[in-house]
C-alpha cells in the first residue's frame, strides 16, 4: 500500500544550473552476459488531475526518485485551497536490473523570465558509462512554480503565488556525447502563461497584467543511461479541437495513433521519454490561456508500446472549447542482458494539496 507524505514546503529554484541526486548501486553480481549488475529506476510517465474544477497553475511537478518513489506537486490558486477540489494522480516508472546497466540521476533548474523557454548544457561524469555499447539521457520528471521572488517591475496588485493560466508547457533532454566517462548533454524546458480573453467569464485583468512580467522557478529531472543492447525512438504529434458545453464535456485523450507514434521493443526492455510538450490554446484565441483541469504522459506496454498524452479543461466551470496540441518523443531500451529484470511501478490514488511524497 503506498502512502502519500505532505512535504514542509516546495523548493525554490533562482539559478540555471545541475544538481546530481543519485546514481546506480554498487556493481556486485554479475548478469546472463557476464557483465556486472546494476539497478536503476526510469520514469514512464505520469497524469495529474483536479477531482472536480479546472485551476490557474501555480504549482506543477512530478519527479521520479532514484529509490522509486515520486516527489507529487499540485497547487491551482486560490480556488484550489477551499475544500472545493483535491489532486489525484496516476505515476510511473521502472526498476531495471541488468549487466552492464549504469544510471546516473540529475537536475537542471531554470529562472525562467516572460519570454517561457529556456536551455542549458550538462557535463557530469557517470563512472563506467564509456564501457556500456550504448547511451541515452532521459527525463525523469519536471517542477513549474509560479510562487518565486519576482523583478521589481512584478505589478503589485497580484500575488504571483496564485500563479496565471497556461498555454501548456514541455521538456526536452539531448543525446549526448561522451569523452570518456564525461558525458554532456542539452536540457531545455518551455513553460507558457496566457491571459484570459475578454469573453472569459472570470477574466482576471489583475492576473493578466502581471503575465509578461512574471518570472517562474522550472526544473528538469534527467537520467543517463547506459547499457548493451538496442534502441529505438519514435515522435508523433496532433492537434484537436476540445469541446466546450459549460459542463464537464466530453474530452478524449491521445493514443499513440492519434499522435501517429508507433515504437515496439523487444523482451526485456522498458520505455522511456526523451520530450513532451502539451500545447494549449483558446481556440481562434492566440495566446490566450486557459484554465486546466488534467495533464499528463503516459507509456506502458511494448509490443506496441501504449502512449497516452492528455490536457483538459473540461469541469463545471470551463470557460472556453480549447485547441490541444501535444507532442511526445518517447523509446525503447532494448537490453542484451536476458536475465534482466524490469519491475514496473505505478501508484494511482489522491493527495494533498501542495508537495507531497508518494512511496510504498
């Protein structure tokens, strides 16, 4: 039975920068190959949905921890800290134990201005990673907060910790290159803030004045990985009109044929994903943000692999018919080692609001 563990508070991220917060175990035994053996946990994905209204963004986040729990993070404004709405969940990831398989786990933060997008380049070393045939670097997991110390030309009549409507937002991490063990590597994130329209029913000109000032603390969680045997990736995208009937409408979400993304793998193996982006706009509105009731990426399967992508903002308080567009590059690891072991791990349920750490 897993339990989730409300965290004193979220981080604060005011620099670019790395930070390495784990690696794989001591090499000890050795696999079907002959090769030492290693574990490591690989994140598979996540959903985040708000039980009943859709909200602004203030706090967002999901990060795969390297002893296969996960760091859980919703906050919606105002409206989500009144017993209206909780955060519900599903998350995640894998635990590989292969010869020949190293992981090293890290961080990149970013304070993030107006413009929404930002990048960086990684250099750290992973002992015995130039010995593995080949290497990948993945994501494990991301952090959004719009609830960080602000410029001095921040408007004061709104309190940045409500946080703003979104346009979606997304993660990338490069391939990366080696020079012995010093593997480098690019790390980019886009997060995008909207104002509502003036046909917005709660139109908030506060909120919307204080957007193209807005400054927003964004990381992104990374694993590189290296091991023996095969890779395949694939990347799909769509675009949909989702409806809008003032309550609780009808709001699929992506399969793998919908984004056109097929990727298949073979025995033992896991998925992993390299970059989403979950693009969002009010439709014949550019720009314009909206308020968000889920999001999420999800792989599971391998034959083939099973890919669902999701933004809502379908509850009883929508406000406009939204135009989705999300985007995902997602693998397979393929490893050579046939005595391998890959234990999935998922937890579904509901938790506070605000940070909080969900493990066995």
């Amino acid at each position: 039975m897993h339990r989730p563990v409300r965290l004193a508070a979220p981080l604060l991220f005011l620099a670019a920068g790395p930070a390495l917060v784990g690696c794989a175990g001591d090499k000890g035994d050795t696999g079907a190959d002959g090769l030492p053996t290693s574990e490591g946990v690989v994140w598979s994905g996540w959903n985040h949905t708000w039980s009943s209204l859709s909200h602004r963004i203030s706090l967002a986040g999901v990060m795969s921890e390297a002893d296969g729990s996960f760091t859980s993070e919703m906050v919606g404004g105002d409206w989500s800290h009144n017993d209206l709405d909780a955060p519900t969940y599903r998350l995640h990831a894998n635990r590989v134990t292969a010869g020949g398989f190293v992981v090293a786990h890290g961080t990149t933060t970013f304070s993030m201005g107006p413009d929404g997008s930002s990048a960086a380049t990684e250099t750290l070393t992973v002992d015995g990673i130039s010995e593995t045939a080949n290497q990948i670097v993945v994501l494990r997991g991301f952090h959004i907060d719009a609830s960080v110390e602000q410029s001095s030309d921040y408007p004061d009549d709104y309190d940045n910790s409500l946080g703003y409507c979104s346009n979606g937002f997304g993660f990338s991490v490069g391939a990366p290159s080696l020079s012995g063990d010093e593997v480098s590597f690019d790390v980019a994130a886009a997060v995008r803030w909207g104002p509502t329209g003036p046909d917005d029913p709660i139109d908030r000109s506060d909120m919307n004045g204080a957007i193209p000032h807005a400054t927003t603390g964004v990381a992104v969680g990374w694993t590189v990985i290296g091991w023996d045997g095969d890779w395949a990736t694939a990347s799909g995208s769509a675009t949909a009109d989702l409806p809008h009937t003032g309550s609780y409408s009808e709001q699929p979400s992506f399969s793998a044929d919908d984004l056109g993304l097929s990727l298949s793998g073979g025995s033992p193996g896991f998925p992993v994903l390299t970059a989403f982006d979950l693009g969002v706009e009010v439709t014949g509105a550019d720009h314009q943000g909206e308020y968000l009731r889920s999001y999420g990426v999800e792989l599971s399967g391998s034959d083939p692999v099973a890919v669902t992508a999701e933004v809502t903002n379908s509850s009883l308080l929508e406000t406009a018919p939204i135009t989705v567009t999300p985007t995902v590059t997602a693998g397979w690891v393929s490893l050579a080692d046939g005595g391998a072991e890959v234990a999935p791990i998922s937890y579904e349920g509901e938790h506070e609001i605000g940070t909080v750490t969900i493990t066995e």
